[in-house]
C-alpha cells in the first residue's frame, strides 16, 4: 500500500506512474478521493482537538462556580460541555470513517513504477534486459515436447493427477519424482550458499498475512480458500516468509535479511487452450523456492541486483539458455515496483518459458507489514524484494526437452550429485 504522505508530496509522480500502467483519466482520480478523505479526517482532527480543549477548560471551572455559590452558571456550562461531548463523538466517528475511506482507497492502487520501468500495455512491450548470446540446444532429429517424453519415461502424470484431483495438479513419479527432489535441494543448497537462512513455512496463511503481501484483494481470485477455516493456500513461500516481520522493528544493523524457502504453491489460472499451457506450461499445483529480502532502502536496488546474479548463476550451473526480461508498467505485479523476468529456452516447443520473477517493492509491501527500522531518531519502512529461484514445473520442462538424446534425458553435471543418476532413459 503507498504511503499516504508519499501521495500528498507527490501526487504529480503517482499520478504519471498510474498512467505507465495504463490507468484511465477517470481511474487516476481515485488519489484526489483518498486525498479529500484525508483531508476530512484532518480537518475533523483539528476541530475535533478544539472541543477537547475547550471542555476541559470548562469543565476545570464548574468546580469554582459550584464553591462560589454560582450554581446556575455551573449548570448551564455542564449542559455545553455535555453537548461538546456530544460534537467529539461526531467528529470521531467523521474521522473514523474518513480514515477507512482513505485506507479502503489506498488498497485499490498499485504501486508506482521505478522510474527504469518502461511503458507499455502488455508483455509485448517489456524490454530485454539481457539477452542469450551463446548457441541454443541442437535437438535430436524427432525431438518431442515434454509432456510426450513424460510418456515415453514414466517421469510425470497428468492423467492420474486428473484422476485425484482435477486439470493442472501432476504427478511426478519413478525418476521424474526424484529430480523434483533434486532440484528443490540444489536450489536451497545455492540459497544458504549465498547466505539466505531456510524457513520451512505453512503453506496455508490468514487472511492479514495475505493482504499484508498484497495478494488481497488484488489476487483474491487466483488464490485457493478454505472458507471453513479462513484460510489461504499460499500461491508463492513470499506470503508466509516476508509475514515473518509483520509488525516488527528491525535493527537496521541485520540488514539485509536473507531468507529462502521451499514450497508447494497453488494458483487458480486463467482457463485456456493450447500448446503454451500444455504439459508442466500451466498447472495449479507446482514446487517453488521463494528469496525474500528484508533492505535498507538505501541499497535495495543493490540487492536486486545480487538476486539477479543468484537466479543466473543457478540457470548457468543449468546449462539452460535464458534471458531477462525488464517489465513494462502494463505487465508488472500490482505490489512491484521494478521486475525482471527470467525466460528459459524450450527448445522443443520452441519458445521462451517464464521461471522466475525478481521484483522490488520498496515499502509498498512493508507499509501494510508495519516493518520498521529506526534511522537515527527516525522510523523508517525497510524495503522487501523477493524472486523465485526457482519454479520447478517449466524448469523441469525445458531440462527435459533440451536434454533430450537417443539414449534418454541426459541431465546436467551440477544435478548428478542429487539425483544419483546421470540420465533418464
């Protein structure tokens, strides 16, 4: 949620940040509301703090008048301070519901672009950051997608995962159940490596917890509900893990803190047809390892950038073609304030997969989280950044499909050492 003083002081810079993300003339009006909102609440603030005043002094007097013998006067000023009680109570309710007006409003923006974030209205538009410069996989004549080689090897099941469940939730199985495992543990190995500290967090979170990340009410619909219990199937371990500072103050001196975690994440998506959610493309059920930093505000583009090297250096040991993509204003997550995307090369479909999403949010998430530091005498919202590293299903995809040989699925050498076998054949 932006800050509301960050609005009065810059309502120009949110104003053109709400049109790089393509919001209406008609949309944008919605910073004048949250700032007439919080004007009413200021002004009923001030009259408010008046009345107050204003009874105690007189309520100091009615002592001396009824000692005085001035009975009738103490009556009469009893009756105005009883209804100046009568206005407080007004005002407060007035500043109550000014309030939730303010902060009903503040839900329903985004956050502002960095200014790097180029415009646009769709993915079409987003920027290569970093391109592949080295030559793609050469296939095998006959090379299949991988939802074809999980038939041929016995390494996922769509069909049975339908049976238990529903579309979109596989079953990995035999050897393919055993490089899940293996990547998971090589992702957190790399993590703790580069001085991320594991969490293991429940993959269910209230309904604060969700909207303190923003996936409420933004992502309301993509998320899984357990009405019974009011609770929230995680769609990413960045729920449970950056909640860990809810309502904390930090000392800056633990900045940045670090942290990973593994999940199974669960999104409800967009039904559609096709090649591009075929497979491991699109499902509602997938492994993830989620890093999360807690910064100081003045080096959290510093620390994006050390997670960009992180997910690269995870797809190098790969041996996956990739590129980085810059989001444009109309493709960002409404909690980012800056993403890039990591693609990876599907060679067998022949087309680009996103894995993973590293974004900085400043204090968009941080001022719904209530996570502070004192800078000097001053409290200050931290900034939290996190990125996937990595999702596992179009990982496992295009590792199946650039690999493909005659004799099996030859894996790459930084995974032998997990997996204990060298090929799936």
């Amino acid at each position: 949620m932006l800050e509301l003083g960050f609005l009065k002081s810059n309502k120009e810079r949110a104003i053109q940040g709400l049109k790089k993300r393509n919001f209406s003339d008609e949309a944008i009006l919605v910073i004048d509301r949250i700032l007439e909102a919080d004007e009413m609440r200021r002004t009923a603030q001030v009259e408010l703090d008046s009345n107050l005043a204003e009874s105690k002094r007189l309520a100091g007097e009615i002592g001396g008048l009824l000692k005085a013998g001035n009975a009738a006067e103490a009556e009469a000023i009893k009756a105005k301070v009883a209804m100046l009680k009568e206005q407080a109570k007004e005002l407060e309710n007035t500043m109550r519901v000014a309030s939730e007006r303010s902060e009903e409003l503040l839900l329903t923006v985004p956050n502002i672009p960095h200014d790097s974030v180029p415009s646009g209205t769709s993915a079409d538009d987003n920027e290569v950051h970093q391109a592949w410069e080295k030559p793609f996989p050469s296939l095998i004549p006959g090379a299949i997608p991988h939802w074809e080689l999980a038939k041929k090897y016995n390494i996922f099941d769509l069909e049975l995962g339908t049976k238990l469940t529903g579309a979109g939730f596989p079953v990995f199985r035999g050897k393919g159940a055993r490089l899940e495992r293996a990547l998971i543990n090589f992702f957190l190995d790399e993590a703790s490596r580069a001085g991320y500290e594991e969490i293991a967090p429940p993959l269910m979170v209230n309904a604060a917890s969700a909207r303190a990340t923003g996936q409420l009410p933004d992502k309301e619909g993509q998320m899984y509900y357990v009405e019974r219990d009011d609770l929230y199937l995680i769609p990413t371990a960045e729920v449970p893990v950056t909640n860990i500072f809810r309502d904390e103050i930090v000392d800056e001196k633990l900045f940045p803190i670090k942290m990973t975690g593994y999940t199974q994440c669960f999104r409800r998506e967009a039904g559609s047809y096709g090649a591009h959610v075929r497979g491991l493309n699109r499902v509602h059920q997938f492994d993830k390892v989620e890093i999360v930093q807690i910064a100081h505000p003045d080096t959290s583009y510093q620390q994006l950038e050390g997670m960009l090297a992180h997910v690269s250096g995870l797809l190098d040991k790969l041996e996956l073609p990739y590129r980085i993509l810059r989001l444009c204003g109309g493709d960002m997550g409404f909690t980012s304030a800056l993403t890039f995307d990591f693609e990876v090369w599907s060679a067998a479909q022949e087309r680009w997969l996103e894995v993973s999403s590293v974004s900085n949010f400043e204090t968009y998430q941080s001022n719904r989280l209530k996570v502070r530091f004192k800078d000097g005498g001053k409290m200050r919202l931290a900034h939290t950044l996190n990125g996937s590293a990595l999702a596992l299903a179009r990982i496992v995809a295009a590792l199946l499909e650039n690999n493909q040989t005659a004799e099996g699925i030859r894996l790459p050498k930084v995974l032998h050492p997990y997996t204990g076998f060298e090929i799936i054949d």
